[in-house]
C-alpha cells in the first residue's frame, strides 16, 4: 500500500518540482531585467536630478539624488537663454520629414525586392546590404562635394532629400518582414485583376504596420538626435537643430549646468514617451522581422 502511494505521489512531486524551477527561472530572469532597466534608467534620473538642482548643490560630494531646494526656473532659462522654439522647429520638420520619406520610399523598395521576381534581384539586394559596410567618413567628402555644388549647403536639403532615395537598413528589415507573408495573398489578388501597387496599398502595407512603426520610430530617433550632419551642413543659427543649439549653449552660457541639464532633458523627453507610446509595436515588428530569412 506504502509501495503504490509513494508511486503515485513521485509524478505529483515531479511536477511540482518543475513547476517551482519554471516559477525560480521566470523570477530571475525577472530580476535581471529589472537590475538592468534600473541600471540604464539611472543616467536620465541623475540628468532630471541635475536639471532641478541649484548651482552650489552640482558638484556636491557625496552627490545628492533629491534636489534641496527644487530649482523650477532651470527650465525657463534654458527656454530663453537659446531659441528654442525655433530649434525645435528645425529639429521636428527633418525628423517627421524623414519619418515620411524613408517609410514611403524604403516600402516601395522592400516591396520590390521581396514580392516581385525579376532578373538580378538577389545580386541587387546583395549589393545594397554590402553597403552597410562602407563607413560613413570614406563618403563624407564626396557628398558634402555634391551637395555643395547642388547649393544646398546651409541648407535643410541635405537633411532631408536623401530620405526620399531610401535607406539600405530600413529596406532590410522592410523585405525580412515582407518575406513573412503568404505570397498566396498577393497571388489571389492578381487573379481577381489587382495590380502590383493595388497589391502593395491594399494588402501588404495593412499588414506591415508592425515593421513600419519600427522604421518609422528608428527614422525619427536618429534624426532627432543627429548632431555630425546638422554641424556639417549648417552654419545659419536660424537653420540649427536642437542638437547643436544645447552645444552653442554650453559655448555660451559657460557653467550654467543646471539649465543646460534642463534643456538635455526637454529634448530627450519626447523620445522616451515616443517609445513607452508604441512599445509594444516596436518590440511586434522588430520580433517578426528576422522570423524568414
């Protein structure tokens, strides 16, 4: 009787035993991630610490996370010590424009290479990865030389019109998620006398939004933040960008840290709640994009 009870018990007791090693595992893998989410959270917590301290609290030792007192007026000086508002602007009509440019010209380009057959293709595509190789200074002279002798030094157009030629990355990542889906769908759409844009607006867009919003989100990052080409393009400070406005105030304003420190965290702010907005996008389409290869 013993003998049969320990029998039946040794299944239950397995798994249990496999239950607790799933709940310990998920727990530290857990607890990893939140040391390391904490671990990259502490930079922007000590740049809004600073942005609300005042000077003689700076360079305290040890430092002091809580501001004593709450220095608000940072954020109003950083507002008028530079033009801002003008500097956003600048910043906001490069970023949305290459947001539009690159979604709307590196589709078209994906769409090709993953959905219609003709010759070359696999050698073209192979050609236009090869050129994320090449590093940006071997062609920082030869564009600034084409740009200059188009006129558009000093100007936004150097900025901006390139997105319209598509970005060897985004059409990567574009195709690897055009590849995921049924070619049974476009194949029925052309049998019912769809034609490849239809195709491409109708079908392949409504299901691509994952991998849109991706290029879409990585597009405005990059160009928001970019600080090398608005430095080498532009040299009117009606035409800077918030990126070279915060180093012009450094220049000027010496050691007016804490204002500084609020300006940083006025331009980083949207991208934070640009993410924590389309996260769960983001993390769909960058997940679904390397399923086929």
């Amino acid at each position: 009787m013993s003998t049969q009870t320990m029998a039946g018990a040794s299944p239950m007791i397995s798994r249990e035993e496999r239950h607790r090693r799933r709940v310990l595992q998920r727990g530290a893998v857990y607890l990893a991630l939140t040391l390391l989410g904490i671990l990259f959270t502490i930079p922007f917590l000590w740049l809004l610490s600073t942005s609300l301290k005042p000077p003689a609290q700076l360079f305290k030792l040890p430092p002091e996370w809580i501001p004593n007192p709450f220095t608000w007026n940072n954020y109003p000086r950083a507002l008028t010590a530079i033009p801002f508002f003008s500097y956003l602007r600048n910043t906001l009509y490069i970023s949305l424009f290459n947001v539009v440019a690159s979604v709307i010209s590196c589709s078209l380009v994906a769409y090709g290479f993953a959905r219609i057959q003709w010759p070359g293709r696999n050698l073209l595509f192979l050609v236009l990865v090869s050129t994320l190789m090449i590093p940006f200074p071997v062609t920082l002279i030869p564009t600034f030389l084409i740009f200059r002798d188009l006129g558009w030094i000093n100007t936004p157009n150097p900025l901006t019109i390139p997105a319209l030629t598509g970005n060897a990355f985004f059409i990567f990542l574009l195709r690897q998620f055009y590849m995921t889906i049924p070619e049974e769908l476009s194949s029925a759409a052309r049998i019912d006398g769809a034609g490849e844009l239809q195709i491409y607006w109708q079908i392949i867009l409504p299901l691509a939004r994952p991998v849109l919003a991706v290029v879409a989100l990585f597009a405005f990052m990059s160009n928001w933040n970019d600080f090398l080409g608005p430095l080498i393009y532009l040299s009117d400070r009606n035409q800077y960008t918030l990126a070279i406005g915060l180093y012009g105030f450094l220049s000027r304003s010496g050691s007016a840290w804490g204002p500084l420190m609020a300006a940083a965290t006025m331009m980083v702010a949207p991208i934070i709640v640009l993410f924590f907005l389309t996260q769960r996008t983001f993390i769909q389409g960058i997940t679904l994009t390397g399923i086929k290869g």
